[in-house]
C-alpha cells in the first residue's frame, strides 16, 4: 500500500450501512434456503442484487431466483454447496441473453 492509500482510508468512516443510506434501503429482503445448502446462491445474488439497486439509485429492485444459479450448471452442486465459478457462469450467461436473463434488468446502458 502507498501511502496515499493509507491516507484515503483513515478518511473512511468506521461504519457504513447500505440499509439506510440517507433513507433508502439498498439491501434486498432476506430469504430462507431451508434445508438446501444453497448459501452461495443466496449470498452472491443478494450482492448482485444491492449492485442494481445502487447503480440504479433504488429504481430498479430485482430479486433474482436462486433456483436459476443452483440448476443452471451441469457443474453446479445444487443444495450441496457450490461454487463462486459456476455462480459467475451462470450470471454471465444470463447476461449475454440480450438483457432478458436476471429479470430483465440488463437493458441498453446497464451491461
């Protein structure tokens, strides 16, 4: 690290909360995987989804299907766990489909 970068991060502040930045919430709601060991599709849609939110300013609030991520793959592991790999395929995937893929949220300007 320079120490410029040192600098820069003593001015972040100690604490930062994407639920109430200034009102809004950028976080999507919670949801519960059950018995399916599918916390790597969870988690890293959830992520996915608080990026659109804030790219967005909140106008766009998608909440992406976790069943997509866990089945997409023949590689995936379903309710077994998974990984961060497969996930990023799986996205990427959706994406490319001329933004129709991940609710349609990917339109002109957004990919």
């Amino acid at each position: 690290m320079t120490e410029e970068d040192l600098l820069n991060a003593k001015s972040l502040p100690d604490e930062f909360d994407w639920r109430d930045v200034d009102g809004k919430n950028y976080v999507s709601p919670v949801r519960n995987q059950a018995t399916c060991g599918s916390c790597y599709a969870f988690g890293t849609l959830a992520m996915f989804e608080a990026r659109v939110r804030i790219l967005s300013n909140d106008t766009k609030t998608p909440v992406f299907s976790t069943q997509d991520i866990v089945s997409c793959s023949e590689y995936s592991q379903g309710c077994e766990g998974g990984k961060l790999l497969v996930v990023a395929g799986c996205i990427n995937r959706e994406l490319s489909q001329e933004g129709e893929g991940m609710g349609g949220v990917f339109q002109q300007g957004w990919n």
